[in-house]
C-alpha cells in the first residue's frame, strides 16, 4: 500500500471515529422516532473553587489523575498568572463539588461548572488571575446561558466540608463586574420581624448545621470567618433576599 493511500485510510478512520463520537445515543431495543422538542442540559451555576495547592502543575496532576481521595476534576483551572486550562468540556459532568446543596439544586457536579483557581488558600488573588477569571466568567455566562448572578463558592454549597475560596476571595469585584450577588444599600434596613434564617435559605445555603451556613456566608460578604449574625449582617442579608428575588 502506497504511503499516500495509508495517509488518507487513516485520516478517513479518524474522521468516521469523530463522527460516532458525537453520534446521537439510540437504543437499539425502540424505533427510533425524533422529537424536536429538547434542549442540552445545560449548567445552573458557577462554582469557584481555590486548589489550596502550591502550583499550577501540581494541580494540573491532582485533577488530571486518581489521587489519595479519589478522581477529582473541574471544568477550568485559572493559574495566578492568569494562564487558562481547560479539563473536562463544558457539556459533561466534572467532578468538582462533591456532596452539598444550593437552593433547590441537590447534585452540584451535574448543574454547575467548576473552576479551580491556582491559591494556597492564604494567599490574596493577584490581578490578572481575576482578570481572566472574568473574562471567563463572561464567556460561560454569554455562551452557556449562565445567571451572572449564580456564581458562588465551593463552601457556599458545602459550608460543613469546605471553606474555599476563602475569605481573601473578592466577591466585591466580581460583582462590580456583574457577577455573584451583591448587597445594595439602596435596599434599606430590614423590616420589624425579619428572619435571617429564612433569608438564607431563600438565598441558598443548605441550613443543616447553622454555624457552618454562617461561617460561609461571612467569608464571602464580610471578610472573616465568625459563626453569628449582627445587626449589618441582617441589612446584608434583607438586601441579597430582595437582589435574590428580582433575578428569579
């Protein structure tokens, strides 16, 4: 067989392999009889993660093998340089949430997208690691059909098991840039009766254990760790249910 018939064997094998790839999935027990009427499925919400690792490449290897606590992975991974990876697509289920909850959503790693950000979980994020974690964020959001607003940390759905990207993580900007909610003071004082623990859960977190809920709520409104509520805590909290409220 000449070389040049081998070459085009080959490109033409890899061209039908691609094409069964993608093929659609059909049962060959039923008659295959097509609706138009579905869609993807499609990714609810954005969750940030940070690696609490000491490198990209370190990462990389964790998320890309099966390491001491089983096969993790997530869709992104933004470096501190700004450098992007890519590790699962867009349209397949990563597994980067775990067990948690948000809202009604009760499996994270089928409804969301995961994204890594390179951070030893003490250390600030440095510019242009933000920066292309918005530009990203603006691309899933536009393409995917994303809510810009539901985008929320790792220890937001699992406030018990999970602190990151913890409390050095700004939400602030993010949000001047449109992403993640945000309090507005325009909102007012909360009204006579107001119920914090209602406002939370009408938010999102999961209210399995109180203390928990609280700690991630701080981290990415108030900066800290504390496990009660004040008096700010509640403006916080009424203005974010009303924010919550007018995105739904």
């Amino acid at each position: 067989m000449s070389p040049v018939l081998r070459t085009l064997l080959l490109l033409v094998s890899c061209l039908l392999l691609g094409a069964c790839t993608h093929a659609p999935q059909r049962n060959p027990l039923a008659e295959w009889s097509p609706s138009p009427n579905h869609d993807a499925r499609r990714p609810q919400v954005i969750v940030l993660h940070a690696t609490e690792q000491r490198s990209v490449a370190q990462s990389l290897d964790t998320l890309r093998t099966r390491n001491s606590g089983g096969p993790v992975s997530a869709h992104y991974l933004v470096g501190a340089d700004g450098s992007l990876h890519q590790l699962v697509e867009d349209g397949r289920r990563a597994w980067h949430a775990g067990g948690g909850s948000w809202g009604t959503l009760a499996e994270l790693n089928s409804a969301s997208i995961g994204i890594e950000l390179d951070n030893d979980g003490a250390a600030p994020f440095p510019p242009a690691q933000i920066d292309a974690l918005l530009r990203l964020l603006g691309d899933l959001c536009a393409r995917l059909g994303i809510p810009p607003h539901a985008v929320i940390a790792h220890a937001d759905l699992a406030p018990t098991r999970k602190r990151d990207p913890g409390p050095l993580f700004p939400w602030r900007q993010l949000a001047e840039a449109g992403y993640g909610l945000w309090p507005d003071p325009a909102d007012g004082e909360p009204p006579a009766g107001f119920d914090p623990w209602l406002a939370m859960q009408a938010i999102g977190w999961p209210l399995g254990d109180p203390a928990a809920a609280v700690r991630a709520y701080r981290r990415h409104y108030r900066g800290d760790e504390a496990d009660t509520l004040d008096a700010e805590d509640l403006r916080i909290l009424h203005s974010l249910a009303i924010q919550a409220r007018r995105r739904r």
